[in-house]
C-alpha cells in the first residue's frame, strides 16, 4: 500500500460511517413510519368528515398503507432503542411487548376493515375510521406512547 491510498480508503470508511448508522436506526424508523401513519390519516379523516372530496381509491389506498405499518412498526423496539432521536416510546413497550404487540394488531384488524369498506362511500369510510380505527390509535398511545412537550 502506498502513501497516497492509505489516507484515501480511511476518509472513505469515515464517510460511510453516519450513512450505516443510519440505516440502522429503529428509532428513527419507527417515527417515519409513524409519520406516514399521520399522512395516511390526514388523508382519510377529511374525507370521512365530508370536508373533502370523496375518493375511493385514494381512502383505500390510504387504508392499505395503514395495514402494512403494525407488523414492521414493532420490529423497531429492538433492546438499545429505548431512547436517542427524542423517542416518544414508553419503557412499557419493552416490559410489555405482548400487550403492544395486541395493540398493533388491534389496528392491523381495524385497518383491514376499513380496506374493506373505505371504498363503499363516504358513510361507510366514516363509520369504520371514526369507529374502530382511530381508536386504535388512541388505545396504543396512551400506554405506550409518552408524549412529549
Ligand atoms: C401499537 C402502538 C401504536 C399504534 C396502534 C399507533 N401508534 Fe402512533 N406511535 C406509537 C409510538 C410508540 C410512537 C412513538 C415512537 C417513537 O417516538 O419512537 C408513536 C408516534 C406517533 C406519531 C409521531 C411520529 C413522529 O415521531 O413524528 C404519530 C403522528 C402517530 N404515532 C400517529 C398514529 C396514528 C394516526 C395511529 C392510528 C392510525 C397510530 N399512531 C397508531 C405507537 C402506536
């Protein structure tokens, strides 16, 4: 090796370092996927309140990117994530992972439904996300999740 590679290959490895850490960031990636809940519902609730268009596509779109969210979202608790990137996540998540597993479940459920209805009309979208879904927000909030601010 000469002298000229040697500083070259260390700078590389350096620049690779924050992108690998990145990649594997639960905490970070479940409040993106968190996010995208909060998207899919903005999506859903103006629609189901009658304060805009309905579209039966896109609310059952919208549905289905909710029903793929529970099954990652509590691969992302690894031991080690408990805190870093502001988490929001309760400890009761690690104490108790059988009772936040059933409620992601909860809303997987919840969400299948609504791929079934949200295309029936806008009654039918209300009734399903003002109904079970929504609430399987709340439920899971309130135990495993501390707000802060
Ligand atoms: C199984 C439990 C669970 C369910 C169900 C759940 N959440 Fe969450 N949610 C969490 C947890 C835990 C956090 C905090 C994650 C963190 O900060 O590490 C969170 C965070 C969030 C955030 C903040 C994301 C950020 O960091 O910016 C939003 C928005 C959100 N949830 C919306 C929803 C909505 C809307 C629903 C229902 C459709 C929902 N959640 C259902 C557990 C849940």
């Amino acid at each position: 090796m000469n002298k000229l590679t040697k500083p070259v290959i260390a700078t590389c490895v350096l620049a690779l370092m924050p992108t690998a850490s990145l990649a594997n960031d639960p905490a970070k990636e479940r409040q993106e996927l968190m996010k995208s809940v909060g998207d899919a519902v903005k999506v859903i609730v103006p629609m189901a309140k009658g304060e805009a268009p309905y579209d039966a596509t896109a609310a059952v779109e919208a549905m289905k990117t909710l029903n793929k969210v529970p099954d990652e979202f509590v691969a992302l608790f690894p031991k080690g994530s408990e805190s870093g990137h502001d988490t929001e996540a309760s400890p009761k998540i690690w104490e108790d992972p059988d009772g936040f597993k059933a409620k992601a479940e909860d809303m997987k459920k919840a969400s299948a439904q609504g791929i079934e209805e949200a295309g029936k009309g806008v009654d039918a979208l209300n009734a399903v996300t003002f109904g079970p879904l929504l609430k399987t927000c709340k439920a899971c909030h309130d135990e495993y999740r501390i707000k802060k601010n």
